[in-house]
C-alpha cells in the first residue's frame, strides 16, 4: 500500500484565478439543473466537468487533477442542492429524493409546501435558507482540520458500515411507533431497494412516487369532480395539454431518437 502525506490544502493565487470562473459557471448551471425534476447533483456536476473541459485551456490537465474539473463540478453539486428547494417550497413538487424526505418530513408536521408557504411559514423557509450558508460554512470548518479522519472512514468495510446502518434503522423505526409492523415495512422496503440497486432500477422516482403519488390521486379526483367526470378536459385545456405533451416527449423522446439515429446494418453482397 502507497501512502502519501496531505499537505498544502490552501489553493494558490493561481488556482484561484483558474477557479473563480469554474466555480461562478457550476453555481449557474447547478442552481438551473436543481430545479429540473431527475436534475439534482450528479447531472449538475457531470454537466460542469464537460463544460469545463471544453472551456479550459488546458483539457490535456483534466483527469490529473486539473482545478477546474474540481471546483466547477463541486460548485454545481452545491448549488443543485439549493435550486431543488425551489419547486419543492414554491410547488410542492420534489424533483430529487433527498427533497421527497423533506416533503414528508413537512407534511407529518402539517406544513403543506405551495405558492403561499413564504406567507404562511416565512420562518421556515428564510430559516432554510440561513442553513444552506451555515451548512457550507460548517462543511469548510470541519473538512479541512479533520480530513484524515474522513479518510480513516474508507478503511471501514462495507459490511460492516451496513451493518451499523441497519441497527440504528432498526432501533429508530421501532421507537417511533413501537410497532412490529413498522419494522416489518422497514425491512420488505429495503429488501426491494436492495434488489433496485443491485440490478439497476433508479431508487430516485419510487421515492417522489411514493410522496406525490397521494397527491396526483387527491387532485386527479379534484379535476374529474370539477370536470364533471369529463376526462377530456386534461388534453383540452392548454395547460394541462402542454404539461401531458412534455411528460410524453420526456418519456418516448429519447427512444425515439435512438431509434431515428440507429445506423442501418451495411448490405453484404449475395446474402439473400
């Protein structure tokens, strides 16, 4: 095993000048990804490393430690975790899953997010906005003077870090209600989500499934009630007809364009 000393962590004047761009630009095109729904961090630094290497003067740096590839991506992580809050507060909408929580967290306290909540509950949402600059802040405190012991947490093995996960679950869960069923719950949900993540299945929409599901069917039976039983009013009305039409070209839009740009197999002669 190769061992290596940590060791000048304060960036030069150099590196500032080379960031300051990169991190301005990820702080943009996070905040914007953030908001889109499926955006959230890894999109918004996926993007910043890409648009970075293609804006850099030195693309050749990229993949050996070049700051930009570091600070723009990082940047964009950040900010996405703030442009998620955007359609969550303002629409009740979460577009990632660590924004679904929330939501749920909020609604078993009876906070319903929506256009009017920065007049119902200005507290908290200007006190939300408050942590995300303590949290940075705090994030920069602690990172620095303790990134050794950060780093002595990958030596943990796996197993048992999961292990850990599970008891402390397990007691919570339990605490709460003191209800077997609730365990019961616990461990056929995460049995399910063990097998979404060990054959690939994204864990991400079942999470704002499970949160907006209830709300579709309350406002799916609002529309139909208002409506008359007349379903056609999703697909006559403009808004609701534009929302549908994006939802679909989201869903069937790429297939279709691989299927459109898929190269055809080249003709062999004499084959029949």
């Amino acid at each position: 095993m190769v061992t290596q000393k940590i060791a000048n962590l304060c960036p030069t004047r150099e590196d500032f000048r080379r960031m300051i761009p990169a991190i301005l630009r990820g702080t943009a095109l996070g905040t914007l990804l953030g908001v889109l729904p499926g955006g959230g961090a890894v999109l918004s630094s996926f993007a910043s490393y890409t648009l970075e290497k293609k804006l850099s003067k030195y693309p050749e740096q990229f993949g050996k430690g070049a700051i930009e590839g570091v600070a723009g991506p990082e940047a964009a992580n950040n900010a996405s975790a703030a442009g998620v809050l955007v359609p969550m507060l303002t629409l009740g909408l979460p577009t990632s899953a660590t924004a679904a929580i929330m939501l749920s967290a909020f609604q078993s306290y009876g906070i319903n997010p929506g256009p009017l909540l920065l007049q119902s509950q200005p507290q908290l949402v200007w006190g939300l906005i408050a942590s995300l600059f303590i949290g940075n802040v705090m994030l920069l405190v602690l990172n620095l003077p303790l990134i050794a012991i950060w780093v002595k947490l990958l030596q943990i093995p796996a197993p048992l870090l999961y292990a850990g996960i599970l008891v402390f679950a397990t007691i919570g869960t339990y605490g709460i209600t003191q209800s077997p069923v609730d365990l019961i719950l616990l461990y056929l949900i995460g049995g399910a989500g063990y097998l979404m993540r060990r054959y690939d299945f994204p864990v991400a929409p079942v999470i704002i499934g499970m949160i907006l599901g209830p709300l579709a069917e309350q406002n799916f039976r609002q529309a139909m009630t208002i409506s008359a039983g007349d379903w056609t009013v999703f697909f006559t009305r403009p808004l609701s007809a534009t929302i549908l039409a994006l939802a679909a070209l989201a869903l069937f839009g790429p297939k279709l364009y691989q299927l459109a740009v898929r190269p055809k197999p080249d003709h062999v002669p004499g084959d029949a």
